[in-house]
C-alpha cells in the first residue's frame, strides 16, 4: 500500500494543505463537518493555490449518481486540470465518493482523506476502494484508487453523534475478532488512539498483500455480506448491521463460542447491549435474499464467500450456496427472531 499515514493536531493540517505538490486543490467535505470546524479549516487562507470546494450533501446520501454529476460538473465547469489535488474531509460515504470522483475525473487526478469519523479512520479511508451507491444497492458503482495521504486527527471524534461513534466500534469490533492482537488491546481496555492505530496497521497489512480482493482482503468483509442488506432494509448504521451481520454468520454455523467473544468485545469496547431491528419478529429473509444477490462478492454459481473464524484471530473464506445460507437462516429462525446482543 502505497498511503502515507500522518497523525496530526487540527491546526496542523493548514500548514499540510499547503505542502501538497500542487497549485489546484479541489475539497470535497461534508457539509455538516464544514459547519462544526469552519474556523480551524479555513480553507481561503492557504497559501500559493486555488482551492474550490464542493460542499457534499452529507454521509450516505452523498454517494448518488445525482451527486457524482452534480459534483464533477462543478468542479469541471472551472478551469481544472489533471494536476489538480483532490481532498477528502468527512466520514466513509464522502471518502468513497470523493475517491471515485478523483478516480473518474479528467481519467484520474491523485488525492487524499482527512477522516472525520471513527469508522473511517479504522477502515473506510484506508485501501482504496472507492465508489458510490446504485438504485440497485451499496457501493456498486466503483474502484479501486489509493489516496496518496490520510491525515489522521483524533480530535474530530468529540463532535461525532454517539450513533456514529457506535456504527465505527461496530468495525473495531470486527478487527478485535479478525485479530488476536487487536481482541487482546480491546479486552485489556487500551487508549483509542492505540486501537486505531492497531486496525490501520492491520487493514494496511491486508491491502499490501492484497489490494484487489483476490484472497486475504475478503476477511475484511466480516459481517458485511449480510450487514450491507440490513443496513438498507433497516436504514441502521454501517457497524450496526455489520454486528448484527456477524452474530448472524456466527448463529447459522452454530459459534456459540464465537457469540460469546463478540459479546465481550461488545462489553468491553462499551457497546450495546445491542437489540436487533427485528426484534421478536422474523428476520425479512426475502429482502436480504434480494440484497445478497446484488453483492459484488457473489461468485459463479450463486455462492457467496462468506468469512468465518476457526478461532478469534482466524478468518477463513467459506464459498456457500445462497440457497443454503437461506435454508440455514430458516432453520434457526427462532434463536434469530429473540436474540440480545
Ligand atoms: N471503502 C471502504 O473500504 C469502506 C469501508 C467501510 C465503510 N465504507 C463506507 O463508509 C460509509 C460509512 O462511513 P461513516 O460511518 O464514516 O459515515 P458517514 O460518512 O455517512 O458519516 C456519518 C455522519 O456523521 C457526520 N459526521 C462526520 N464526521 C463528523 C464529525 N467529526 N462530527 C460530527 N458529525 C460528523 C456526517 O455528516 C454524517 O451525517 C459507508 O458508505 C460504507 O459503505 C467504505
């Protein structure tokens, strides 16, 4: 992986703007994060560049084709070019979308992340995969541009609503099963900051080996098979339906071993008791049938490679038919409809 990772203070990024190798940056940040930081990320004082910026509508709702043609067209329409520096400020939806835009923009210009929120900071911003929503469902329009640099604030985090704070544990979460070095600094209570630091270097170990998901990155997909289902049925948060996701891969194999460590990494990281949408109903296994379909994961055959763990630490890939998944999920719809995590 070829990302620079730099952790600074809020005052120092000017000062970083201002030594990007360029005299055209194009900012793309969240218009509720330009709202809460407009003092400290006073962009008309950088020195030496033109700075145009596009103020994107904000979180999920950004990552729309409307948005992309809005957004290109803007910038487009005032006098680019393709040495131009793109920059990224916000949470997950607006570094995959201001990727994909820097990607697609005059055949690609480089750029980089300041993230803005937990989940971002530990997973989104890192690896260069980038891309927006279709009518159709997440992320299937995109691909795969590394940004050259992520500035790494920690402070942004104390303006995040406790809802986001949960929605990035909810991928701390999954980085504490992925890896027994991280499920160790969890359960032992470490600083944030060293476990985001942790997951970084994790995700940055997977992406080095494996940029285009051929193999290990799959891991990274944890609970995300089901969890991009549920997040759309339930319109729930990113590491939400990636918890709920995971207890719902665990479930259907039968882990009870596996539930058991995800609830105390739960305990320990602060998170939950956590109630599924569903509760005391069926689990709607129609509408994620409809979604796993539209996964991008899914292969030939109708199989999904679904990640499993032989232990805290051990993922492997399990290719399975979609229709088992439905049949497995049928069979213990009872445990599912009245579960508390
Ligand atoms: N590319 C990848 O590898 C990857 C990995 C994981 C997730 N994702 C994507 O990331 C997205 C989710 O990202 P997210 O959880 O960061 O959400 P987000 O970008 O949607 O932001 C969530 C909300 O938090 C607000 N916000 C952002 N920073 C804030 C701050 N510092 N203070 C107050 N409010 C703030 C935003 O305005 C938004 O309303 C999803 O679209 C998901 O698909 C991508």
């Amino acid at each position: 992986m070829s990302t620079e990772i730099l952790s600074l203070k809020i005052d120092e990024l000017h000062g970083e703007l201002e030594k990007i190798e360029t005299d055209l940056l194009l900012i793309v940040i969240d218009h509720k994060v330009l709202a809460l930081y407009d003092k400290e990320l006073d962009f008309s004082t950088i020195k030496n560049k033109k700075v145009i910026i596009w103020k994107a509508t904000d979180g999920e709702k950004t990552k729309s084709l409307a948005e992309y043609e809005a957004c290109t067209d803007y910038f487009l329409s005032r006098d680019i070019h393709r040495r131009a520096h793109l920059v990224a400020i916000g949470g997950g939806a607006i570094s995959d979308f201001s990727g994909f835009v820097a990607a697609t923009l005059l055949r690609g210009i480089s750029w980089s992340v300041i993230p803005t929120t937990l989940l971002s900071m530990v997973d989104a911003s890192i690896g260069g995969k980038v891309g927006i929503n279709s009518k159709q469902g997440k992320n299937l329009l995109g691909v795969f541009h590394e940004p050259t640099k992520i500035y790494l604030c920690e402070s942004f985090l104390k303006t995040l609503p406790a809802v986001e704070l949960i929605s990035g544990k909810g991928e701390v979460l999954k980085y504490g099963l992925l890896s027994k070095e991280i499920e160790e600094l969890i359960l032992k209570k470490a600083p944030l900051a060293e476990i985001i630091s942790a997951c970084i270097d994790y995700k940055k170990m997977i992406v080095l080996k494996d940029l285009k998901e051929a193999g290990e990155r799959k891991f990274l997909n944890l609970g995300h098979s089901f969890g991009h289902g549920l997040e759309r049925i339930y319109q729930i948060s990113h590491g939400e339906a990636v918890i709920l996701g995971t207890f719902l891969i665990f479930l259907m194999n039968d882990r009870k071993d596996l539930i058991l460590a995800l609830k105390e990494l739960m305990r320990k990281i602060e998170l939950g008791p956590l109630q599924s949408p569903w509760r005391g109903k069926s689990l709607p296994v129609d509408d994620l049938l409809y979604y796993l379909n539209k996964d991008k994961k899914k292969t030939e055959n109708d199989r999904l490679d679904l990640i499993l763990l032989e232990k805290v630490g051990s993922p492997f890939i399990q290719s399975t038919e979609i229709k088992k998944i439905m049949g497995l999920l049928e069979e213990r719809k009872d445990d599912i409809k009245n579960f508390s995590l």
